[in-house]
C-alpha cells in the first residue's frame, strides 16, 4: 500500500497574517491633538440640536468663538453630522474655499469643531470632514453656569454678614460702611440711599442658583448615547 505523501504547507508571509482591518482615521480635535476614530467612538454623543442651541448662551458662546459665520456653521454641522468643506461652503453660499476654512478655524481654535483628513488616491493631497464637536460646547456651558454658580456663593455668604444700600435714581450699591462715609447719599447723584432688605436679595440669589442647577441638570441629559462620526455618504 502506498504511502500517503506528506503536503509541505508553504510558509504564510508575516503581512498575510494579518487581519483585514480598516485603517485607522485620524481626527484631528483641537482640544486633544490627534486622536482615532476608536478614541471618538467612546466620546461622541447622540445630541438633540434643536434642544441644546435653544439655550441662549449655546448660540452666544458659538457666536463670540466664530462671529455669525461660525455660527451657521455650527448649526449645519450639528444636523447634518459630518460634511466635506467643499460642500460645506457650496451649501452655505460660500464661494472661496479659504473663507469657509478661516471660520471653521476660528471654531476650532476653541474645540468647538473637529475633522477627518482624508488621503485622496496616491497623491499627497487630503479631503477635510468637518463635524461639530458637541461635547466640547457641553462642557464649556457647563462650566460658565459652574463658575457663575461658585460667584453667587461668595456673595450670599457676604450678605448674611453685610448690610447694603441702593440708590434709587442710579440703582448703585453700596455696603454699609461705605454708606455710613457717604452720610447715606449716593456719592454719583446726592440722592439718599435705601437699605436693601437682605432677605430678598438673598432668595433672588439662591432662586438664581436653582435656575442655574437646572441648566446644567439640562445639559448632563445629552450626554447617553456613542455615536461615532463617519465619512460614509457625505455627498
């Protein structure tokens, strides 16, 4: 009986042995260098566009990073995901290239948008996909009401030990010591001065405050879902 042949296995190349995966893209984020797109799967969210710029600062912090440019720009970002910057520009009736790219930079600059570069073929050059980095807005918002919240704080401890005068005509505040070295008149106007009731400056402060967890309490809400950002039918 013939002996069965033994069928030599060709070696398999180092580069064969690799598993088919998807290059990595590269996101560039102002905020945090360059990072992949495994990275920004884990931090993007799922937000409600029309919730969060119907908040008044949203649209004043967008506005004061990229003046009213960046603004639309922000709005068309924030609902259509990402978008190439030619067709970026060609839908917001943009003519130059370079004047939509110095407003998205302004918004970049602040972290506000980030993008995808993208090789073309062989040649050394790359096609740019822009998406609103909504975290970023979330967390800057956050951070104002905070900031606000820890002033308001400071003051209300002051009030419980300090007494306070106003001036009806000019609605200048004055402590009382201050006040007492001013004969009780407004130093701007002569007017007398008024003794503030404590009590309800206090309940306005903390009414504020309230008004302010809420905002934040708000904002946490958008902060539930992984969306990652992708370059797929952008055209």
């Amino acid at each position: 009986m013939a002996k069965k042949q033994k069928i030599k296995k060709k070696p398999v190349k180092k580069h064969l042995k690799k598993t088919a995966k998807a290059k990595k893209v590269k996101i560039r984020n102002a905020k945090s260098k360059t990072i992949s797109v495994a990275s920004v799967n884990q931090n993007k969210r799922t937000i409600d566009s029309k919730k969060l710029l119907s908040l008044e600062e949203a649209e004043k912090y967008i506005y004061e990073a990229g003046g009213e440019n960046g603004l639309k720009i922000f709005k068309y970002l924030i609902e259509k995901d990402v978008v190439e910057e030619g067709q970026l520009a060609r839908k917001l009736g943009v003519e130059k290239i370079n004047t939509i790219r110095k407003d998205l930079y302004k918004l970049f600059s602040k972290g506000l948008v980030a993008y995808i570069r993208k090789k073309r073929g062989k040649k050394a050059w790359y096609t740019y996909y822009w998406f609103a980095n909504s975290d970023i807005l979330i967390l800057a918002l956050k951070q104002e009401y905070q900031d606000e919240i820890d002033q308001i704080n400071k003051a209300v401890d002051l009030n419980k030990v300090e007494e306070y005068y106003i001036c009806p005509i000019c609605n200048r505040v004055y402590d009382a010591k201050t006040a007492l070295e001013n004969d009780f008149k407004c130093s701007n106007c002569g007017n007398i001065l008024t003794h503030i009731d404590t009590e309800k400056v206090l309940e306005t402060k903390l009414e504020r405050i309230r008004e302010l967890e809420k905002k934040i309490a708000f904002l946490d809400k958008f902060v539930h879902k992984s969306r990652p950002p992708s370059v797929k039918n952008t055209r």
